[in-house]
C-alpha cells in the first residue's frame, strides 16, 4: 500500500477540491458565503422563522448528543464518590448520597496503585522516546534521502500497520521468552516501539521542508546528519507535539500486548491492573470506577490541553 | 512517491558529476561511489526502525505460519501436523459462530459508524452556539483506554444494578437482560463501539467538509435544493474520499475489536459475543492451544489482506471510472 492513506487532512482537501469542479450544471454565481459559517452576505439580517427553528433543532439535536456522550463519564465519577450502597441499591440515583473517598482508598491501600500508575508513566515514557525518535528519523530517510529499494521499503514499512497484533501474540510471546524478557518492562515496551506508526506522517511533514534550505547546509559542507540534526529537527516542533501525543495516548491506553507480556501484578500498567483489581473484588463498582477515573485522568488533562494537535494528528495520521 | 525530488537531490549530493554509468563501474570495483555513500547513511537513518520491525514484527509473523502447522503441548510447539490446525477449525462451531459474530458486528459498526460520523459532523460544521465545546464532547471518549471503557460499560449495562435498566424501569419498560440474553449483550458492545468510535469518524469527515467550496451549497441553494438535496447529491459524494478511507479503518477496527469484548462480556453469554479475536486469546493464553490460537491469527491476517486487496482495487476502478 504505497498511500494507504489518501485522506490526511489536506489531501481530502485537495481532493475535494479536484471533484468539486466536476458538477458544471452548478452556476458559479456564489458570493462567497460561507456555508454555515456566516459571512457578509445580506441574508444574515433577515432570519426567517424557518431557519430559526432549523437553528433551535440543530442546537437540540447537540445538546442531547453531548448529554449521551458524557453521560458514561459523567457516571463513572459519580459512582467513583459514592458510597458502595449507591452502587447496590436497585432505586435511581443520578446523584450520590454522599460524598465519599472510601473508594479511592480502598484502591490505594488494598492494592500497589501508585505502583501501576508509575510503571505505566515509565513504559510510556520509553516507548514514546523510542518510537518518536526511531520513526522521525525513518521519515526524514524517506523524505528526504534517496537510496537503492526505498519505494520497495517504504511499502513493506506501512503494510506492516495492516498486520492486527491478534495475529502475531502467540509468536511474539514465545519471542520475548526465547529472548528472556518475558514478564519485564522491556517485552512490553520492545514490541511496542517496533511500529510504523507515525512514519508516514513524519514523512509527509518532513517531505514539505524546502529542499533549499538542505541545498545550503550541503553548499556548507554539512552532512545528512547535521542537516537532520540542525535542519530538519527544528522545523518539526508541530509534528514532534503531534507525534509525541499520538503515542502516549496510544501506549497508555494499550491493553491486549502488556496482558500476555506480564505477570507480576507489580509490574502490571493501569489499564492491566484494572482489569486485575475487577478480578479481586469482583462487583465492587464504586473501587474500579476510582481506578478507572485515576487511569484516565492524565489522558484526558493531556487532550484537553493539547486538543488542537491531537485532532490534527488524527486526522493526518488516520491511525488511532 | 517523491522518486523525482529525491532524485533530483541526489544529483546535487554528489559534489562531482550527476550520477553516471561510471558510479556502477565504481561499485564494481570496489571503490565506495557517492550513491553507495547515500544508499549507506539512508539505511543509517532507516536502522533502528528496520531492525525493531524486523525482530518484533516480521519475524513474529513469518513464525506464526510456521507455529500454526505444529502440535502444541502446553508452552513450546513440537512435531509437525500439516494443515491439522486449519481442519480443526474447519469443524469447529464456536470457531465458525466466532467469525459470524465477527462479520455481524462488522456490517452493523461500520455503517452507524459512518452515517453518525457524518451526521454529526454536518452538525458540527454548521453555525452551532457552543460549537466548539460539543466538538469537545464528541471527541473526548476516543482518548480514553478501551479497558476502562468497556468497565464503564459493564456499570451502565448491569442487568440489576444498572443505570440504563434503572432508567428503563422507571420509564415503565422492563429492563433489558444485557448479561443473560445473547442479543442484547451483543447490543450493549455495539453501542460501546460506536461510543468510543463517532469521534474518530467526525474528525474525518469535518476535515473532508472543510474543504468543500461553499460555493458550491450556495449555488445549490440559488437553484432551489433543499438542505437534504444538498445534502444527498453535494456533501455526500464530495466526502467520498473520507468515507472511502474511515471504511477501511472502522472495518479493520471493528474486525479486530478485542478489549471491549474481552470486558464486557468476555465472549459470553454462551458464545454469542465471542470473535475472532477474543477465541484466539482464549485459545493461546488460556487453554494454552497456541497452535490452534496461531492458526486462527493466519485465518484473521488472511482475511484482512483480502479485506484491504478488496478495498484497494475498488477504489482504484473507482477512481479511474469516475
């Protein structure tokens, strides 16, 4: 798949552009309005009852949108500060009765809470390090160098993001125990790192540096490294940001690899741990609902602070 | 690709002449040419990422094949049994009803997940009060893990304990039995999907919206279309290209849904929520049948280059016809 992503961003854009001239019937009589987006046009004044009422339901139909979607968040802390009679109890409360940390005690002392939050806060890290780096400097060779096969390679690196992980567990298990780290950070964190993930969008970044800019390194005397170092890093601040984000939600999120490559339940990561802790206490809503909240709460700080990267990142990048 | 710029760099590479026939003689002879030179600080660049795909990836991959045509007792494979695995599963009921509910889940996701993404992305798209905060909204359960969204789940949908049964009740409907009644567990992991997954979908969709000419909607509207005319015969096709590319990632991730399965209801009840995935975990790490967990990784890997050879020769016809 050469460019199994046609859409990035602004080549929907494009794209689009491109279709847009093909409806001819259309008369290209337009003032320029935006659609939906206002503008200067003279019809602004004038809101008809018809269009007030589409605004009202347009307005309504968001409003129960948004109700749906952060009802479950909305929930999860709620149950999180309940009393675990709340959670039993078969009459419908949407409020708690009181207040309580009880469950967020119960999950920092019965269980090596701290311990998981700060394993996962490590395996991030590493992973993030490693695959950001090793694939900014894939996607600079790819951009910007030129070298026998790399069409051939470049193929061969993203059909790999079509492989499902389901596929390889069972080898890669048997890989980290052969390679005697089974159980360790390093099986999470090795297989993890081995990703395209982001090489394509580092490539297309990278891709649109001016050539002129490496033209005059090279006139003085610079090498492919110094220019990557001096050069090429600088400008991909947006793409590092985007990059970096991408794949701490990724790793800090990722479930199914650190299941069966840990076994220590004080090597777990949250998302392991939760799991571990429903194990342990069974129905004991109010406690995993407090584990789940502390498992989420970096994320959720991070794309909130971030939000504009993060939406761009995913919508150029297509991966998730 | 970039072929033409890359090459057109490499020719002010070489502080000498472009390169010639002579740069091959050079080869031969021993003497590193400067398009050797490059070829060596690119594979520099490109090591440290072709020898971690190459150990953890390729390497994995080639060795689930091999792994899938072994016997397996307990941890490590022996002897040989040829395409033994691949009978086996031949003739296996939950395998088959594991790649049915696979395929239902699929046709059901894919479809709600793109109109949704779409409808919310016109609506998001449109002068809206607070827009940006809804988009907010919208995009907030993409960002959290599919573990704690699954329990999130497993809370809402208690049959007992509930919300969403609570809420029923006191609505006068019967509670819904999402735990013991096949089809609606299926459901509840449907409606969790396409929660966690519409934003993802609306990303998409308002980036293609976004580079619609308006134009376009204002002339549609000086010839008289309806909002729905404009809608069906102008957003709808131009968004294609988006829709084209959230079908081959909602198929992919829908195919291989895993976490929220494996929470939820960890196949059950009975076997009516169990996929593809979720058997191939079952199989390899729990009845620790690792053989027959890796031939069931081929039969996905398999199905999904085909899904993908499928999708790419359709849009290319499509492309090229249109």
């Amino acid at each position: 798949m050469a460019h199994p992503l046609p859409l990035t961003g602004d080549g929907a854009a494009t794209d689009a552009a491109s279709r847009s001239a093909r409806p001819g019937s259309v008369s290209r009589s337009g003032t320029g309005s935006g659609n939906g987006t206002g503008g200067f046009v003279p019809r602004v004044k004038r809101v008809s009852p018809a269009q007030r009422a589409s605004a009202i339901a347009r307005l309504m139909t968001a409003v129960v949108v948004g109700i749906v979607m952060m009802f479950p968040l909305y929930w999860m802390v709620t149950l999180a500060f309940s009393p675990n009679a709340d959670v039993f109890s078969r009459e419908l409360r949407i409020w708690p009765s009181s207040w309580t940390l009880d469950n967020f005690r119960t999950v920092f002392g019965s269980f090596p809470t701290a311990t998981w939050f700060g394993n996962s806060v490590v395996i991030t890290a590493i992973v993030t390090v490693l695959t950001v780096t090793v694939n900014l400097l894939a996607g600079y060779a790819f951009a910007k160098l030129d070298f026998r096969g790399k069409g051939a390679i470049f193929l061969m690196v993203l059909s790999t993001m079509m492989i499902p992980v389901q596929v390889l567990m069972v080898a890669q298990f048997r890989l980290v125990t052969q390679l005697g780290i089974y159980g360790t950070f390093w099986a999470v964190i090795l297989p993890s790192a081995a990703s395209a993930f982001g090489i394509f969008l580092a490539r297309q970044f990278i891709i649109a540096i001016p050539d002129e800019l490496i033209e005059a390194a090279k006139v003085d005397g610079a090498g492919p490294v110094r220019i990557f170092l001096q050069i090429i890093l600088p400008l991909c601040k947006p793409l590092i940001a985007v990059l970096v984000l991408l794949t701490v939600m990724y790793q800090w999120n990722d479930f199914a690899w650190p299941l069966i490559a840990l076994k220590d339940s004080q090597l777990f990561t949250l998302p392991i741990g939760l799991l571990y802790l429903r194990g342990q206490y069974g129905a004991d809503y109010g406690a995993i609902m407090a584990l789940a909240l502390i498992s989420i709460t970096p994320i959720i700080i991070m794309f909130l602070a971030f939000q504009k990267y993060f939406v761009q990142g995913l919508a150029r990048s297509g991966i998730r | 690709m970039s072929a033409d710029t890359s090459a057109r760099e490499e020719s002010t590479d070489c502080t000498g002449p472009p390169p010639s026939p002579a740069d091959t003689y050079a080869v031969r002879s021993g003497k590193p040419s400067h398009r050797q030179l490059a070829t060596l600080t690119s594979y520099g660049f490109l090591g440290p990422n072709l020898i971690l795909l190459g150990i953890f990836l390729f390497l994995p991959l080639g060795w689930a094949f091999l792994i899938s045509f072994q016997e397996s007792n307990g941890f490590g494979a022996s002897g040989w049994v040829g395409l033994e695995n691949y009978q086996r599963l031949a003739t296996d009921p939950t395998f088959w009803q594991s790649a049915l509910n696979t395929a239902v889940f699929t046709l059901i996701t894919v479809p709600l997940s793109l109109a949704l993404g779409l409808g919310l992305a016109v609506l998001m798209n449109s002068v809206l009060p607070g827009r940006k905060l809804f988009r907010t909204l919208i995009y907030l359960p993409m960002v959290i893990s599919g573990v704690a969204t699954a329990l999130m789940g497993v809370l809402l949908f208690d049959e007992a304990t509930g919300i969403v049964n609570k809420l029923l009740r006191e609505g006068g409907l019967g509670g819904i039995p999402w735990q013991s009644q096949g089809s609606a567990a299926f459901a509840s992991i449907v409606l969790v999907t396409l929660w966690i997954r519409v934003g993802f979908n609306m990303v998409i969709y308002l980036a293609g919206l976004q580079g619609i000419s308006p134009e376009l909607y204002e002339a549609a509207r000086l010839e008289g279309a309806s909002s729905w005319q404009q809608f069906r015969y102008l957003t709808v096709p131009l968004v294609g290209p988006s829709t084209f590319f959230l079908l081959i990632m909602d198929v992919i991730y829908s195919f291989q849904v895993f976490d929220t399965i494996f929470v939820m209801t960890g196949g059950g009840p009975g076997r009516s929520t169990s996929v593809l995935v979720t058997y191939a975990y079952e199989n390899g790490f729990v009845t620790r049948d690792q053989s027959y967990a890796a031939a069931i990784g081929i039969v996905i890997f398999l199905l999904t280059l085909i899904f993908t050879a499928i999708q790419w020769r359709g849009n290319r016809s499509r492309d090229t016809a249109g």
